[in-house]
C-alpha cells in the first residue's frame, strides 16, 4: 500500500506507512506549542487506529523542547502511546547541537521505560532498522 500523508504543513509531514506499519513525522523546522502537539497526537491515533508499533522521527529541523512541551510528552503522549502499543523509535537527530542533546535525553528516558530505540543521521537508515524491528 502506498504510504498515507496526513498532515503536510509549515513544521511538520506526518505520514504513515501501513505495509510496515510506522509512524513517520519530519519536523521541517523548530516546533513547539499547538502544532508540536498536534502532529504528536495525529500520530498517536495513527497508533491506536492501526495497531502500529514503530515511530520514526525525523528531527533534523527541530530543537530542544520548551519545558512546557517537554512535561506534556513526558505526562500525556509517552502514556498514551505507550499504552496504544508504541515499542520502536528511530531518530534522524537534530542538526542543531542543542537539539541533538535533548533527543539524546529523550531517546535514554524512553529507553528506560521499554522503548527500544536507535540514533540515525540518514532518515534511508532509520526507516530501514525500524522496517526490520
């Protein structure tokens, strides 16, 4: 089946690939606020709605998260995509240091709670180690 793009706007694709049923997001440029969250919960729904397990994100645009951001991640997404059947994550990291820190932080805390997760520069090689997960 042909990959399925849900949102195409200033920040953000989200798109999902129902062959391999993933969760794919590229962030085009620092997002935070309403859109961040909009394109996180569109995912999530993806998650429930298709009993997909794996996520790419490609985070090449973005930066740290703002606190406020980051609490919402931490204490409603990561439950709810968890609890939906989230187990894979490929990262194309930021290309900007400070964002490459944060998702370093990111990627270790999910890591811990049973995420297994990999590091990438090339989105090509993300996408294919999650198409083997």
């Amino acid at each position: 089946m042909a990959v399925q793009k849900l949102i195409d706007n200033d920040y953000a694709t989200l798109s999902y690939h129902p062959d391999s049923k993933i969760v794919h997001h590229e962030f085009k440029k620092f997002v935070h606020g309403e859109p961040f969250r909009e394109i996180l919960t569109a995912g999530w729904d993806l998650m429930k709605k298709n009993s997909a397990t794996k996520w790419l994100s490609d985070d090449r645009g973005n930066a740290a998260l703002p606190p406020d951001d980051a609490q919402w991640a931490q204490t409603v997404w990561f439950p709810g995509v968890k609890a939906a059947g989230w187990k894979h994550w490929a990262v194309v990291m930021p290309e900007k240091a400070i964002g490459q820190l944060n998702m370093k932080q990111w990627v270790s805390m999910y890591a811990g709670l049973g995420i297994n997760s990999q590091l990438f520069s090339d989105p090509a090689a993300a996408m294919a180690w999650l198409e083997k997960q």
